[in-house]
C-alpha cells in the first residue's frame, strides 16, 4: 500500500497546482450502471453512442470489478478494461526487447505491465507497472525526443500499443472543434522542451481510452533517445472531467461540416463551468466570409443574444449560446472566445476557451433507404452505390499548369462504426492520384452485412428475443462522406523580373458530402411458448361386468424433445442462401393416443368339463373310464338336478380361460414396456376360481379347495369357501389348481411390433403427422400460421426417435391342468353348493402409469355353477 499512499499524495499535489478537486456525485454499483454513464457523456459531447459495451471487437468481456472501483492507480474510480491481464500482457512484449509481462511493485503486489484491452483492441496499459528502467532515466536525463503524432509511426512496437484512432486530434477537431479537447485531462504530459516537432500536448499522447465524467482514460506516449535508437514509452493518467475544477470551457453544441448555399447554418456554443460559484466573464463572436473576410448577417441566440459581452455562466452549470445565419456562396469561419486572457475569473487552463471552426460550402447529396430483414434470416448482405449519383470534387482551371499529380481522397464514414455495418468494405475508391486531371468524381459500391444479433436478437447463439412479432426491431445507421482533392498550381504571374516566379500555390476542392440515412426493420418471431393442445381419448370402453371385451383408450405419458428451425442469409440480390438449422426456443411435448384391447375367451368352461361324466350318469352308464374328472350318481330320482353329487366321491376342479391383452403404446426406445406388461399381470392377479365345496385331504380332514381346515359342527362340518387365484393357486394337499401359462412359460406368447414414429429434419422432409401434431408450423397442429406469416416451421432435432410399440400377450390359465382327483368329505351335508370363475376389478389409479386416470377396469364372470349334494357314498 505504500506505493499507492506515496501516488496519491503526489496525485493530489498536482491536482492542487491544477486547481483540481476529487469528488464524485454518482455512486455507481454496476458495471452496466457505469457503462450506461460513460456511454451517454460520449454520445452527448463526441457522439459516440454505445461506445463501450459489454464486449470490445475481439469479444473479451469487460471487466466488471474495474468498471466500478477501477484500482488504487485510478482513485477508485472506474476505469473500462476488457480481457484479461496475461494474454495483453504478452501481446504487448511481442516487439519488445525486454519481455517481462509482470513484476511486483514496492510493496511487493504482483503487477501486470497491462489491465487488458481497451473496447478497441488496443493495449490498456497498467499505470502501476513498474518501469522497466531506473527513474533516473527519463526523456529529461536521456536527452530524448517525444514521438509526434505516434499514431502514424510505423516503429512495430508502436504499432503494436495502437489500434483505435477515434480520438485523435483531427477527429476530434470534426466532432467537437477541438484538436484539444482532452488536453486539460492528461496528468502530469510530455515536457514541451523535449517535443520532436513542435506542436501541442495533444500531438505526442495517443489517447487508449477517453476519459469521461466520471472514468478515467488512459494515454500513451513514446520517444527516441540515443540518437534515435532506442525507443520507450511512458502512460499519462487522464482525469474524469468531474476532477477538472474552477474552468471555464468551450464546446460545440451544433455545428454542420459544410452546407449549400442559402441553407439556414446554426452554431451552437456550450459555455460550460466548473467553477462553484458564479462567474462573469467577457465573449466574443467572429463570423466571416474565408474569401475575403467580410462579415456576414448573424442572429444570435440563447443566452447572450450580441455579437460580444459579457455573460454569467452559473456555478457548475452551462449557457448555450448559438449564431444563425443563411450560408454565402463562399466559406465560413467562425470563432468564439470566453476569457481569452484567463484573468476573470482566473484560469489555469485556457485551451478549451476557444472554438474555431470552418464550415465549407458544399453541395451535400441526401439520400434515405429503407430494408426489411424477414423472420427467418440470419443476416443480409448489401452492395450498392453509396448514392445515386456520384460526388464532384473540381479545383477548376489552373493559372499555370498543374505539377505533379492531382492528390487527395474520399472518404466514407459509418455511424454508429461498430455493431451494426458488419464485413463492411468499399470498391471503386481508390486513393486520387490523377495525372493533370482537376475534376474527380467519385461514387464508391459499398458492401456490407446486417447480422440479426445485433439487434437483441441471436437464435443462433441461444439468445431470443420476446417481441410482438409485427412490430420489428429497428436501427438507423448512417453512411456519410468526406474527401478533398489537391493540386499544385505553378504560373507565372507576368511580372518581369519577378524573383519570386514561377509562383507555386497548393489549391484544394471539396467531394460533395454524401449523407445516406438507412433504416433497418428486423422482423423476429421465436415460436410461442405453448402449442394448442390436441385432446385424446380417456375413457374404457365395454367396461362392463358382463363384458369379456374392453378397450382402454389413455393419453401417453409426455416425452420432452428438442427442435429446429431453418434459417437463411440473403444475398445483396436477395437470393437467400446458407441455410442454417437453428435450436428452437422452447422444448416441444410428443403425446399420443396410447390404448389397451383385452378379449377374454372361456376356452372350456365347466358345463364343457364335466358334460362327459354328467351324461354317462344321465344315461345309467357305469364305466369308469366316462367319470374323468367327476363322480355323478346314476340313480334316476337324482337326475332332476343340474349337477347332483354324493358326498365322498371325486370331484375335480375344472376349466380353461384365455385372455389376449393387445398394447399400443409411444416411447423414445424400443424395448419392452412395463405399461403392457403391468395391465397382462394385473388382468391374470384378478383371476378368481372360488368354491364352498367340502373336500377330504391326505390326513382325512375336512378341508376346502383351498385346502384350509372346516370347522366341526356336531357330526359334520361348517362351510367355509375356499378362493383360489394365479398368485395363491395351491389348494388341497399342495396341489398346484391354477396354472397360468403366459410369456414366463413359452416366449412366444408375447410379441412385439416396432414402427419408428419417423422424422427428417431437412425442409420438405418425411415426417410423420404425429410430430407434426405438436410442433410449430403444422396444420396438424392448427398452426400453419406461423409458416405463413412468421416463416416458422419447427422440425425434430436429429438424434432423437420415437416409436410406436405394438405388444401383444396371450395367457392361457388352467384349472388343474393334471386333473388330479380331489375327494369331497363323505360327511359333507345334503345342500347346494356353488363354484364361480371372475376377473376382480384391476385398480388402475393405483397405478404410477398415465393410464391410472381411467380409475377402475371393471371385474367380469367367467363361469359359474351349482352342485347338489344328496347323500354319500356310503349309500351305494
């Protein structure tokens, strides 16, 4: 910390000596907050609007924490710097001869020789560094030479520090009237003894990075030393304008480069002050014609209303003050002066008192455009004249003859010069080099592309914009021309014995200003958020207990997919080419009609099983061999019953029921679905076979189908009906009673059929009307709108799939599939007894399933019967 307490101090001496105070009335807390700040003092005093954003031109990004509270070097104020401090660092070593990119400070801090980038790409170089050599050598003890107008050197390392030239003398001179518009900020600047050319402070210090209101700039400046064989450089800290007190300046509210004749010119002076109190101090206004010096007719506006006075300028505040008049056929100079000695109020700094400024007359070209870029394209590329016909520049006849070549350019310049004119590049304007040739016409094709990101707007990056699609997004740019033409007139003037002769004069002529105003309209459509919902049937068909057929119809569980869309580059003929698959904004939902077929069939019900033995004792036969699974009694009296039996003879349990469960269902994979293999479970779980039958086991005991013990009651034995199902299917003696035959048996009872939901994402493409039922730009989807007026059309992401499974199972379940003989009790009492065969109700809502909405799959009656008991065997 030392160092910076030792810089501070020395800061805060030369501000003194500058009458400068440090304060700050705006607490920034963002970096957008003080980009959003410096941005607007740019556009308002040099407009430049957005000139810092949140990227520079090789997209690094700003550095959030300096944008606030800068570093100690800068008083902690903001300070804007993009990238990063080691990849600038080695950058600015490339050419160097010593090529150390970090050394600690006194203090021991690790300092990089540069912060990062400036929004240009240039150096943004660390005044913390460490020099790279002893203080004592200076371009005082070395005797050196500060480098004039750096900016146009060619030297490789100073190449290699300058990128940007927005705020070089000339420019600013075209922007504010003022080569020295940032003079007054530079801290502690080059020793005018020392300079190489003559000049002011502002032709040796490259400006890296303005300063504004309330940030700080950075400058560069280099010499020679050692007759010119080495070469360094040294940073000049330049101070916000809030740190620049007790000044009087004068600035260029409005002023128009050139105009026509006739034309009505306003010039606009902002007085501004820094001094806290009010001041008076004395102007004055010189308006004349260049030719010959005369004045011309002014009306003077604002808040002086005479062509010189004296005007109070209130405590940190402003007057405007403005001169109109009609433009003569001729040049205008015009200056403006406040304070000219400095003496009241007294000022230290008096170059920003004067404002000087020449308007040309020309005849300026306007022309207006207008293009649309339509929703599905990407970027436009243009090429066209930069006007309908071209600009003249004309030096006329010479008095003598024209030496050497006609010299000169014409220049066109974009606004705003970054974010919008993208590849920008011009044919047909070289440099003027005519030989003899005075009148040079000029209309140069421009070419250049509109990208749809730089307005807001950036499918391709991920980035979408949520606008009212007939509404589009608009931008103005501006490309606007200068340039001049010269030439050396040689003539003898016709005096004899003239010693000055042949006299030679440097003429020059002016292109007609060109001034294209265009207008850009970005049309944007990104899909909406929710397609309409297509309704799908939910319901069970025939779900009635006397039904053996139902038809499940539920809607598929939701399956998330990713989706495209194709979009375009136009040409500069409008041809649309580049066609490019763009990620949709939102995730679309496939749903399908999902269903279930069950058909039950009683392949052999019991009137089918036992129908052999029943008519064998119906007729009085007695072979054993007809009574397969039961004992019916022949005696006549007892044929009056359905199924009359005596009590201690066999009687089998029997019966063969089938059911076919048939599945269509809609997955993202192939396999084997738990939907169709839960309902076939559910549906063989809800398979009764129930009797209250009275049965003996292998101990002799009284026991039902089931095989559970019956309670005594006296000489015989209370009823107790006995269940059988396919999960508790042993009964009497351990037999197995109840056999299911399914997949689990033979394989082939389950099959499977796999269609591929089928999908192509190329325009025109095969794709099958169930995507299309919930994606964007379909009919099918009642949304074919979105293809007609936005160009809009979804289409599926390659690399996902959906399939429609087909799964079908066919079960067989089997009472006493051996037919082994169980015995009824011989104590069994006279009466009628029941056998029934059902399906339970299936609780499908239970179920984790998407058809678990259908609630419950009604039960149904296979079979049932009744049994007679009328006596025992120990009456035959």
């Amino acid at each position: 910390m030392k160092k910076y307490i030792v810089y501070a101090i020395i800061l805060a001496i030369l501000m003194q000596n500058l009458n400068i105070i440090v304060f700050s009335n705006t607490e920034v807390k963002t970096a957008q907050e003080s980009l959003d700040l410096a941005n607007e003092w740019l556009g308002k005093n040099l407009g430049y609007y957005n000139f810092f954003g949140d990227t520079n031109v090789e997209e690094d990004k700003i550095n959030e924490v300096l944008a606030v509270k800068g570093t100690p070097a800068f008083s902690n104020m903001p300070v804007f710097v993009y990238g990063n401090e080691i990849s600038a660092s080695s950058d600015a070593v490339k050419n160097a001869a010593i090529k150390v990119i970090q050394r600690p400070d006194e203090e021991g801090v690790p300092q990089y020789r540069c912060l990062g980038y400036t929004i240009d790409g240039d150096l943004f170089a660390n005044p913390a560094f460490p020099p790279d050599y002893p203080p004592s050598q200076n371009v005082i003890t070395l005797n050196g030479r500060w480098v004039k107008e750096p900016w146009n050197h060619n030297h490789p390392y100073i190449r290699q520090w300058i990128r940007g030239l927005n705020f070089i003398p000339n420019r600013l001179y075209k922007s504010t009237g003022r080569r020295d518009f940032f003079a007054a900020n530079i801290v502690d600047g080059p020793e005018p003894q020392y300079f190489s050319d003559g000049g002011s402070v502002e032709d040796y210090v490259h400006i890296i990075q303005p300063p504004t209101m309330h940030s700080w700039g950075l400058g560069i400046g280099f010499y020679f030393h050692n007759n010119g064989q080495n070469l360094r450089y040294k940073t000049f800290l330049l101070m916000p304008f809030e740190m620049l007190k007790k000044d009087i300046s004068v600035q260029a509210e409005s002023i128009p480069v050139g105009a026509g004749a006739g034309r009505k010119v306003l010039v606009g002076i902002n007085v501004k002050s820094t001094f806290t109190e009010d001041e008076t101090a004395d102007y004055e206004w010189e308006i004349i014609k260049k030719s010959d010096g005369s004045k011309i007719p002014v009306e003077y506006l604002g808040h002086a209303t005479k062509e010189k006075g004296k005007i109070t300028i209130p405590g940190e505040n402003e007057r405007l003050m403005y001169a109109s008049f009609s433009m003569p056929e001729d040049d205008v100079l015009v200056r403006f002066v406040i304070n000219e000695d400095g003496t009241s109020p007294e000022e230290k700094y008096l170059g920003n008192n004067v404002f000087e400024a020449e308007i040309k007359y020309v005849e300026s070209i306007f022309e207006y455009d207008e293009y649309d870029i339509p929703y599905n394209v990407l970027s436009r590329d243009f090429s066209f004249n930069l006007s309908k016909r071209p600009s003249v520049a004309d030096l006329g006849f010479a008095r003598g003859e024209w030496s050497g070549n006609i010299t000169g350019e014409f220049r066109i310049i974009r606004d705003p010069r970054d974010g919008l004119f993208r590849k920008y590049s011009e044919q047909n304007n070289p440099p003027v080099n005519e030989v003899r040739r005075s009148r040079v016409e000029r209309n140069p094709i421009v070419n250049f592309t509109i990208e749809r990101r730089d307005f807001g707007d950036d499918p391709e990056g991920r980035k979408w914009l949520d606008i009212n699609p007939s509404t589009p997004v608009v931008k103005n740019g501006r490309l606007f021309s200068e340039g001049y033409i010269q030439g050396w007139d040689v003539y003898e003037c016709g005096f004899e014995d003239c010693e000055l002769c042949p006299h030679k004069v440097l003429r020059t002529a002016p292109f007609n200003e060109v001034t294209k105003d265009l207008t850009f309209n970005v049309y944007v459509y990104n899909g909406m958020k929710n397609i309409p919902s297509k309704s799908f049937r939910n319901e069970i068909e025939n779900n009635r207990v006397d039904s053996l057929n139902k038809k499940m119809y539920w809607e598929s569980e939701p399956y998330n997919f990713n989706v495209i869309r194709w979009m375009c580059r136009l040409d500069s003929n409008g041809k649309e080419y580049g066609w490019t698959p763009v990620d949709g904004r939102y995730q679309r939902t496939f749903k399908q009609q999902n269903s279930g077929d069950i058909q039950i069939t009683i392949k052999s019900p019991m009137e089918i099983e036992y129908m052999q033995a029943r008519e064998a004792a119906r007729q009085g036969i007695n072979r054993k061999d007809l009574y397969d699974k039961a004992v019916f009694p022949t005696d006549i009296d007892l044929q009056r019953f359905d199924y009359p039996i005596k009590s201690g003879y066999y009687f089998n349990p029997a019966g063969k029921y089938s059911f076919k469960v048939e599945t269509v269902t809609y997955k993202p994979v192939p396999y084997d679905t738990q939907e169709h293999k839960d309902i076939v479970n559910a549906v063989i779980n809800s398979f009764n076979y129930e009797t209250d039958l009275m049965y003996i086991n292998d101990y002799r005991e009284a026991v039902n189908i089931k095989g559970e013990l019956l309670p005594e009651r006296g000489s015989t034995f209370s009823t107790r009906p006995g269940r059988l199902t396919a999960r508790d299917n042993k009964g009497i003696n351990g037999i197995e009673l109840v056999t299911v035959l399914d997949r689990n048996s033979d394989e082939s009872r389950y099959t499977k059929k796999v269609e591929e939901v089928y999908h192509e994402h190329i325009s025109g493409g095969n794709t099958h009307e169930y995507w299309k039922m919930v994606m964007e730009g379909y009919a099918e989807s009642n949304t074919l709108s979105s293809r007609d007026n936005y160009k809009y059309r979804e289409y599926v992401k390659p690399g996902q799939k959906m399939y429609k499974i087909t799964e079908t199972t066919e079960v067989d379940i089997i009472i006493n599939k051996d037919n082994i003989n169980t015995f009824t009790h011989a104590h069994m009492p006279d009466g009628e007894y029941y056998i029934k065969v059902w399906m339970d109700n299936v609780d499908l809502g239970s179920s984790s399933h998407a058809y678990s909405s259908l609630g419950t799959l009604s039960g149904v009656m296979l079979d049932e019967m009744y049994i007679t008991v009328k006596g025992s065997m120990y009456d035959d």
